[in-house]
C-alpha cells in the first residue's frame, strides 16, 4: 500500500493533519471510528466518498508512523 498516493498534508487544512485525498477528513477520524468498532462498511455507508483503499492507507500510515517512533529514555 503506497500512502503517500492518498494521505495528503496542507498546512491551512485541518491545522495541518494527515488527510485523505485532500479532503477534510482526517487520518485521525478513520482510524478512530475504526478504534470505536466501526467496520470498514459503517465507514464506508457514512462517508460514501471514500473508499476501502483510503481506510488501508489510514492504517499503512499509523503503522509507518508507529515504526518510525523512537524510544527515548530518561
């Protein structure tokens, strides 16, 4: 899954915040209605502009982002 194609960064949308397609929907939101036990279909029927690729590159891009986090310790 290439990401990079579909998470778009725009400094004057959303405060800056990963979003799909350029849209106003963040990376954020996906990944929490995921968390809350939406399926990728109540996803899907809710927000009918996006797709099941979109949501895949929600979660391509959190765990890019968790292996890229570095442990620092005191």
């Amino acid at each position: 899954m290439r990401y990079q194609e579909i998470i778009t960064i725009e400094p004057g949308k959303r405060g800056g915040k990963p979003c799909i397609r350029g849209m106003r929907i963040t990376v954020y939101d996906v990944l929490s209605y995921l968390a809350s036990g939406m399926t990728y279909k109540e996803i899907l029927d809710d927000f009918p502009y996006l797709t099941q690729e979109d949501i895949l590159a929600c979660l391509s891009y959190a765990a890019d982002r968790e292996r890229q986090t570095l442990m620092i310790q005191a």
